[in-house]
C-alpha cells in the first residue's frame, strides 16, 4: 500500500512538474539552450595532461619529503609524507590559479 501511495505521488509530482515546464515555454519565459563546450584558450593545457602533471608534481613532492624526512630522528612515513606532498602541490596549484585570475583581470 506504501509502495502504491509512493509511485501515484511520484507520477502525480511529475505530471505537475511537466505541465509548469509546458507553460513556462509556451510563454515563452523557458527556454532551454544546450550546454556549450567550454572554448579552449592557446595557453590552455589538456585535461589529461594536466591531471599528469599533477601526478608528476606530486610525486616528486613526496620523494623529496620522504628523503627529506630521513635526515631527521624519526623520519616521515610514506603515508605522512604523501599527505604532505599533496597539501603542498594543491596549495601550489591554489596560488597558481589566483595568480592567473589576477593576470585575466587585468587584461
């Protein structure tokens, strides 16, 4: 009985929901335009090479930790130095990215 009560609400719901969307583009206040891909500047790196570069970056990170932390008495983990490295590429990547919006604001 709950399942039946369930699916009518939902049908109803959606019925509503279809004639509102209905009116909205016969008066023409709705109208749906489909999404654009996004443009692509020169300076813009592709997404699969830039997900690399962070692979790179982070994994040099935490080699450097990681040889860093021997020289200490008690050394850096694997696992403290991959967090550290990835705090230390994601804040890079932060400073990164408000540099270039400064640089585009400028323009």
């Amino acid at each position: 009985m709950i399942g039946l009560c369930g699916g009518l609400f939902i049908w109803l719901f959606c019925r509503f929901e279809r004639r509102r969307q209905a009116h909205y583009a016969r008066a023409g206040g709705f109208r749906w335009d489909p999404p654009r891909s996004p443009v692509r500047d020169e300076d813009t790196l592709p997404l699969w090479y830039e997900g690399l570069l962070w692979l790179g970056h982070w994994t040099v990170c935490l080699v450097l930790l990681w040889l860093l932390g021997r020289l200490r008495n008690e050394p850096f983990t694997w696992v403290q130095s991959a967090i550290c490295a990835g705090v230390l590429v994601v804040g890079g990547w932060a400073v990164h990215l408000s540099k270039e919006r400064r640089r585009r604001r400028g323009r």
